[in-house]
C-alpha cells in the first residue's frame, strides 16, 4: 500500500512519536489504526536488501523505491520532531492533569482493542487461548517494580533495542519497557538536553531491534495472523491497567533528580483513590476523556475507510 500522502504519513509519526513517549501507549497501536502497520513492516524487511543490492552499487533512485524511503522519512520527520518537541509538555500534563489524561489513553486503547480484534480473519474457541495469554503477560509486564540501570554506552544501546521491539507491537508501550528497566528517565533527560552521543548509542540499538522484530512480526503474520492478532488483542487488555487513571502508590523511590517517583502502583477505584488521597476523583471529566479517545480511533477509522486506506492484515 504506496498511496498515502507525505503529509498524512507525516502526522502519522507525529501521533505515534506523542504514544511512545506515554508509558503505557504503544506507538505501534497508534502505526495499527491508523493503517500504516503492515507498510511499515514491509519497509522495513526491504532495507537491508535494498542497501546490499542497491545503494552500495550506487542505484540510490532504485534503493529509494525498493526501501519506500519517502514513506519512511516522513514517518520518522513526524516521530522525532514529535518526541522532541512534546516530550516536556508529555511529561507536564502527566504530572498536572494524571486522572484526566490517563483516561484518555484508556478509551483510545480501548478501542484499539476494538479495532484490532475485529481484523481476525476466523473467529473459534481456539483463539481464546491466545487472548488469555496476552492479556496475563501484558498484565504481568504492567505489575512490574521499575529498577535503575547505570546509564552506560552499553545500557543505552540495549535499552533502544529493547524498546523499539516493544514500541513495534500494538500494546506493548517501548516506554514502561525504559520505566521498568531504569532507562526512561536518562533517556528523556538526554532528548530534552539534545545529547547527542548519548542518542546516536540509543538510536543505534533501535536500528538493531527494529530491523531484527520487524522481520519476525511479518514472518508471524503470514504464517499465523489470526493468533497474532489475537495474542496483540490481549496485550492491549492487559495494558490497560498500565493506563487506569487511578492508582494507589505501594511504594517510591528517588530518581536521579532526587525527586520522590512512585516505584509500585495498584489500579484503584476512584471513590477508593478519593477516600485515601483527599481528591476529587473527577469520574465524569474522566468519563468524558475516555469518550474522546474512544471516539478518536473510531474518527480515524471513518476517516481511513472513506479514503480507501483502512488498515488490513495481509
């Protein structure tokens, strides 16, 4: 599928930079119902060869075509320029407006889950089974305590790795992936002050993971597509819990600002979080939130199927 508009891949990359930085949203959710996912994989697969037998022969106009490199420019234009420029404002309204913008990622995921089961192609019992087993590692993966890693050259370079891998599946968030492992903070702190070495290592370790998960994923789908979906439909249940706006603090620990984090958080009700914090657990400006994320996707959705580019698993 070659016929989305630079512009529109552009903003594309922008909504998924805006995801990844969010832990708890994939930006590979986002890549999903937006209908570039199976576009971008298959750009990916095609980059090494086309490097191998193209441009190191000197065809840069065929390389461009082989690896679809407008589409992976804009894309990546729309990423960057997204994580730079929103990671600070991402970063505030988490910290200022928790309940409300937590339930707006809870109704987008929602109806990404939605979206996603709805590409199955069979429907039978057997595909329970999968769902189940996504939903309690997705869920594992979210109960998870958040450790610090020295932040290394080595460090930096298997934590892009890793979380490029994780940023790839739709419900799988690359950023709790940083939160969990002690990398999320050095690596915000390192965008935010354009550390560029620093960078170069992270994006190094992206290139690696990404190139290494694409080609499964792909090999995945065309081999079993249903199980896949199915297993991705369960991740996004699990995660949800990563995303409930109210939380109970277990316990914190202190950053490397020498601020007090929360290191283990509970989902709560919120009549619970308003008895044992004192605030206004704000249910029906939540309530609305989630609305709006739920309506996003389905806006998207719509906007995808009156252009002819829905999002289909091929």
């Amino acid at each position: 599928m070659r016929d989305h508009h630079p512009a529109a891949v552009l903003l594309r990359g922008i909504a998924m930079g805006a995801a990844d930085i969010v832990p708890g949203v994939s930006g590979g959710t986002i890549a999903f119902i937006t209908g570039i996912y199976f576009r971008l994989l298959e750009a990916i697969n095609a980059v090494p060869g086309a490097v191998f037998h193209h441009l190191c022969r000197g065809r840069f106009r065929v390389f461009w075509r082989a690896c679809d490199g407008t589409f992976l420019v804009c894309l990546l234009a729309g990423i960057l320029s997204s994580i730079a420029t929103l990671a600070s404002v991402i970063s505030y309204v988490l910290v200022t407006y928790p309940i409300l913008i937590w339930s707006f990622f809870f109704g987008l995921i929602v109806a990404s889950v939605w979206h996603v089961g709805r590409q199955v192609r069979y429907y039978r019992p057997a595909l329970v089974i999968p769902v189940l087993s996504g939903i309690v590692i997705a869920w594992w993966i979210t109960t998870l305590s958040a450790s610090q890693v020295s932040p290394s050259a080595l460090a930096f370079f298997g934590a892009g790795a890793l979380a490029i891998c994780a940023m790839i599946l739709p419900g799988i968030s690359g950023s709790f992936i940083l939160v969990i492992i002690g990398m999320y903070a050095p690596v915000l702190a390192a965008i935010k002050s354009i550390d560029l070495v620093t960078l170069s290592l992270f994006m190094a370790g992206c290139v690696v993971g990404l190139l290494s998960i694409a080609r499964l994923i792909t090999w995945a789908f065309h081999h079993f597509h249903d199980l896949v979906l199915a297993v991705l439909t369960g991740f996004m249940i699990g995660a949800l819990n990563k995303v409930w706006p109210w939380k109970e603090t277990l316990s914190w620990r202190v950053n490397s600002s020498g601020e007090n984090v929360p290191l283990n958080e509970a989902s709560i009700l919120p009549w619970t979080f308003a008895e044992q914090t004192g605030q206004d657990p704000d249910i029906l400006l939540a309530m609305l939130m989630a609305v709006v994320g739920f309506g996003l996707v389905l806006l998207v959705e719509w906007i995808g199927t009156r252009r002819g580019h829905a999002p289909k698993a091929e």
